[in-house]
C-alpha cells in the first residue's frame, strides 16, 4: 500500500498531528534531515519506529521539543553552560543529552538514564511539535542507510514499512542544513561532543566559556555513529582538492575541480563551500548508488564551521564502504 504524502501547509500539519496522536508514525521535515516521528509519551507508537528502521531496540532516540521552556519535562539537573547553549542554538541543529526524567520512556531512551533533546528549527516540525506534544524521531532511513533530505528519500527507503492507514510523510522540501544535529552530552562539567554538526565547537566553546572535548570512542556513548552508517554502496573516496584519482569501474566525482573525461560528473556546488556542500552531500551519496557506480570520489572542504562535520561524514562513508 502507498503512504501518503502530506502537503506543507495547514491541511497536511492538521492530518500530520491527527495522525500522531492516533499513534501513528509521520516523516517530519527538520532543518538538519528528516526525521521519523511518533508522540515520545506513547511508548507503543515509538516501539513501530524501531521496527520500521530495522533499528536495534537500545539505540536510544533523539525527543524533539517545541520550545526551551519544556526541557524541564523531560530532564533533570540541567546546568547552567547547557541552558546557555539551549538558549543560543535553539531552535537549531542541536542535541543536548541531559539525565531523563523518571517519566521518559525506556522504549525512547533505550533503557538509559539520560535522553536526548532537540528543538529543530522548521516551521512544520515546530507547528505539529507544538500540537501534539514532545516528538521521538531517529533520521527517517532504514537502519544503516545514509539520512534522508528529501521525501523522496524516506519514500525510498520507508515505503514498505509505513502503514498508508495510519502513517505518513510530511513533504517539506530540501532539508536546509542537509547533516544531522551536533550532539553534546551535558551530563558533565563540560560539553562532550559525541557527533559533530554545524553547531560547531568553536561556537558552544564562545557560548558556554567552556573549553569542548570530543568523543572519539566507538558506539558507546552515542549507538548509531557506526561508519557504515555514512556509507553508501559505491566506494567512497575522499581526496584534497585537485588531488588525482584513480578510476576504479564507473566512477563519480564530487568536488570543486575541472571535469575529467574517465569520470561522471556529480552536480556541486559553486563555490565549493562547506555548507553548500552539506546541503546537497546525502542526495549525492544516494545518486552515486542510483546511478550504480562503484567508486564515489569527493574532495573535501576546508575544515571551518560545518565542514568539520561534512569531512567526520565523508570519512566514516569512506570507512564504512571500503570492501577490504
Ligand atoms: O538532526 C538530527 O539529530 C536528526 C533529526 C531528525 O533531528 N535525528 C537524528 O537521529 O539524527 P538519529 O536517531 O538518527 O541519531 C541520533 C543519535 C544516535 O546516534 C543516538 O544513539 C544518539 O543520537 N543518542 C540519542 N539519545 C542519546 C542518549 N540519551 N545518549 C547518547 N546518545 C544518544
Ligand atoms: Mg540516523
């Protein structure tokens, strides 16, 4: 059965929330990528995520809020730095992990002590947000695929999964930012950045007077940051600007150079800018398997802002695809 596709206007907000609070599943449009959204009060509703995505039950799940002021809902012992850093970033591309609130789902949590927290900066998530109640939504992807940016691309991978009675896809267009939300976990004395994103450290650092560290150890602290899950089935290659390449079978290019013969040329952007890049980076990484090549070669970006961000992604693609 097909799943409806939601209009971004009144009408499509008015059965999105109708729909969420029947207990059904949406794909809400973020600014940093879709997510796939059921009311995180109803522990029955977040149970059919995890069964959708294929996604194993203690990858916990990120709630989304309407606003700063309902973070006293879901958590406790909330530092001073880390409602500095809400106030600055939301709403935004930004996660914070704080300890849960006894009344916050296992099934959200995934058996944690703490929980994750968003207020995304879109105009239809924040208007459904505000209707129905606190969201948890993972990327609306099938578990190990790269993040969805457009409806197109939860269609892709989720169609078989909805249900066309009780859910559906919210169309919101091109997400904005294009990565997934900087996460921090505010536990601590100081921001632990556990997934870079366009908040970046330099930034929380301006914010919160703190001085940041970064995650860097595996899935533990932060389940679902595995490399193959950046990866799509070509061959990612990252390489410098203007570096040479080998040509490996069909092979594609990303990047800022002057088009070769032995390749086929992926559409960039002009300049060869960091957030430009990310914008359109998992629409690129899709149509390299589309378009079924077998080696994706990609310059990266200078490292400042968010393309400290796009190179973490390029690199764990890089990794996760690498068929040793
Ligand atoms: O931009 C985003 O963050 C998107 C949009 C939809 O908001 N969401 C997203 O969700 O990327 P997801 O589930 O695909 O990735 C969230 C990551 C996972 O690696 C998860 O393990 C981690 O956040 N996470 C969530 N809650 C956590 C917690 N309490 N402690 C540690 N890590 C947590
Ligand atoms: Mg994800």
């Amino acid at each position: 059965m097909s799943v409806p596709v939601l209009s971004p206007d009144a009408k499509g907000t008015a059965e999105a929330v109708r729909l969420l609070a029947a207990g059904g599943t949406v794909a809400i449009p973020t600014e940093t990528v879709y997510g796939l959204a059921a009311v995180a009060s109803n522990p029955g509703a977040v149970a059919r995520i995890f069964a959708m995505k294929g996604r194993p039950a203690d990858h916990p799940l990120i709630v989304h809020l309407a606003s700063i002021d309902d973070i006293g809902a879901w958590a406790l012992n909330v530092s001073h730095w880390a409602m500095r850093l809400a106030a600055a970033c939301w709403p935004g591309p930004l996660t914070l992990i704080f300890e849960r609130s006894p009344s916050v789902s296992d099934v959200v949590t995934g058996g944690r002590p703490t929980v994750g927290l968003r207020v995304p900066d879109h105009p239809l998530a924040r208007s459904v947000i505000a209707q129905v109640g606190g969201l948890a939504a993972p990327s609306a992807n099938r578990f190990g695929a790269v993040s969805p940016t457009t409806a197109a691309h939860v269609i892709a991978d989720l169609a078989d999964y909805l249900d066309g009675t009780r859910d559906a896809v919210l169309d919101g267009g091109s997400c904005r930012v294009g990565l997934e939300s900087t996460i921090v976990d505010a536990t601590g004395s100081w921001p632990l950045i556990l997934r870079p994103g366009a908040v970046t450290a330099e930034e929380i650092e301006a914010i919160t007077g703190l001085t940041t560290t970064r995650e860097m150890g595996g899935p533990a602290r932060a389940p679902g940051m595995l490399a193959a899950h950046y990866a799509p089935s070509a061959e990612v290659i990252v390489v410098e600007q203007g570096a040479n390449f080998e040509v490996v079978g069909r092979t594609g290019y990303f990047g800022a150079g002057t088009i070769r013969a032995d390749v086929e040329v992926l559409d960039a952007p002009r300049p060869y800018g960091a957030e430009l890049i990310a914008a359109v980076l998992y629409a690129r990484l899709r149509e390299a398997d589309s378009m079924g090549l077998d080696r994706l070669v990609v310059e990266r970006p200078s490292a400042t802002g968010i393309g400290g961000a796009v190179i973490d992604r390029l690199l764990r693609a890089a990794n996760g695809s690498r068929r040793i």
